[in-house]
C-alpha cells in the first residue's frame, strides 16, 4: 500500500497515539486488516485516517471538521493536486533564499495576511480560490511558530512567524499520495452531528474531539473560532450512545481530568487510560507524558 503521512502538523494530532489507538481497534479489524465504512467527524491533522489508508483497506471513508479551511484543503489535495504542488514550489522557492528579515516580512504580507483576506465558501466549489487558501494554510502550517493552527474571535489566523533553518513547505510525494489514498473518502465541513449513518452500515467510527482542558490556563489554544465546553462534551457523549445503539464500532479519545468528568459521562463504556505526550501547552503541567482516555463501546 501507498504510504501517507498527515500533510499539516496539527495539535493534538495522533501520531503519537498510534500504537495505542490500533491496540485498542475493534477485534475484526485487527484480524483482517479491512474496514467496510471509516467515519471521523473530528478528523485535524488525519493522523490516524492516513495511517489506516496505508495500513488498512477500506472501501469507503467519510471525513468531516468543523473548519472549513481545513476540509477544502483536503479537497483541493483530492481534487488538484498538481496544481497545489505547482503554488507551493513558488511559495517555497521565494521564501527559502530569503534573509531571517525578509522570511519574517515574507510570512506575514505575503503569507498571514493573504490567508485571512482570502474568503472562500465550503460548500460553493472555486478552484483558484480554493488552490491559494490550500496553499498558504500549508505554507502558513509549515513556518508559523510550532505549527500551531489558531484563530481568534474573527476567525483571523493568528500564529507568530517560527524560525526554521529549511521548513519542508512542500512535500510533493506525500501530496500525490495524500491524493491516491483519499479518492474513496467523502469530504465534509459541518457539525459532527450532521454526519448520519445508517444501521445497517457497522461503521467503525473514531471520535477526537476538541479535549477538555487538564487546567484553566491549557485550553489556550483555539482551533476554530468555536469553543466547545463541557456541555458540548455532554452532546457529545449522547451522539456516541445514539450511535452505539445503532451497532456501530465507536472509539473515543478525549483528556483524562481529575474530576473523572468522563468516567461518568461513560461509564457504561469501555473506559482505557493510556500514556499519552504533549508538546503545545501554556501550562507545564500539562506537557510530557499525561493519561488520555479511550473510550470504546465494544
């Protein structure tokens, strides 16, 4: 199989968490390698969604976030990869033999500004518009401070410039495969609810969700302009059980708080604790190793 890596570096990505995430697969899927439909309506970075494409054979996956930019840009890769390719090589070529200085005066006029004046529609297809907002979300992704995606109220990306010696704005071989692995997944942008699944499916279906903050001072990240509080995470809780009932194979992961907020939330599940490590937190408490839930219904 054609191997993908995620083409953003995302917090909270799963890349990490792999290992544990598979040990904790539905027994079927371990034993036989395939998955009849693959839904997660939380998908970021794709870490796990690219590590099942290279590992696994799934006949159908669907995808969905929130943020909107996000999805086009997996569209834009599904749909013309040559032509993102061919604006990331220019965007690399001028920003590369640049001095500090100029880089800095580079990522934020040519890069940080175009990005937020540049409005584009999900769901209202316009290829040049939606090529450029690719471009600079991965170009923006690969030499802001950390990698870090955030936006404030506006929904205006926010992220200082980082200072990266050769930053690897394009990856032209794992884009064409990016490509290759995601002509059988349906792209979506809307609430995680809005993606029904019929019963008779048995969709393996993996949740990660925004986490719920260790502490007050770590939720300092903000990956779209929604927030997503406890009682979302309530919400939350009553689609996994919906969707439980209707036979599906559900795997969540989320944070492990002190209060056993979600041991309550769902103990009627499957309750995991795994050794998870953490590298964007303002708080130091909340870097390092630290237990993550996973949250299974099988």
């Amino acid at each position: 199989m054609i191997q993908q890596k995620p083409f953003l570096k995302w917090a909270g990505g799963k890349r990490q968490l792999l290992n544990e995430l598979e040990a904790n697969f539905p027994p079927h899927i371990i034993e036989t390698k395939q998955i009849d439909l693959y839904i997660e309506p939380f998908v970021g970075g794709g870490a796990l969604l690219f590590y099942l494409l290279s590992n696994y054979s799934i006949k159908k996956s669907v995808i969905n976030d929130i943020n909107p930019d996000l999805m086009i840009t997996y569209k834009v890769i599904k749909l013309f990869p040559e032509e993102l390719i061919k604006k990331l090589r220019e965007i690399s070529e001028e920003y590369l033999v640049l001095s500090q200085e100029g880089r800095k005066r580079y990522f934020y006029n040519n890069l940080r500004t175009p990005y937020n004046k540049l409005k584009v529609k999900y769901n209202k297809q316009d290829k040049e518009a939606w090529i450029q907002k690719a471009a600079l979300l991965i170009a923006l992704n690969k030499t802001c401070f950390n990698g870090l995606f955030r936006q404030n109220s506006k929904g205006e990306f926010n992220v200082p410039i980082g200072y990266y010696k050769n930053p690897k704005i394009l990856d032209e071989e794992n884009i064409n495969s990016c490509h290759i692995g995601l002509q059988n997944t349906e792209i979506y942008s809307s609430h995680y609810d809005s993606i029904t699944i019929s019963d008779k499916q048995n969709a393996f279906v993996y949740l990660d969700p925004p986490y719920r903050p260790l502490s007050d001072s770590s939720s300092f990240t903000k990956y779209s302009k929604e927030d997503f509080n406890d009682e979302d995470q309530k919400q939350l809780s009553e689609y996994y059980k919906k969707l439980s009932k209707k036979g599906h194979y559900l795997l969540l992961s989320n944070s492990d708080t002190k209060d056993n907020f979600f041991d309550e939330l769902y103990k009627e599940f499957n309750i995991q604790r795994v050794f998870a490590k953490r590298h964007i937190n303002s708080d130091s408490n909340g870097r390092g190793k630290v237990n993550e839930l996973l949250i299974k219904n099988y």
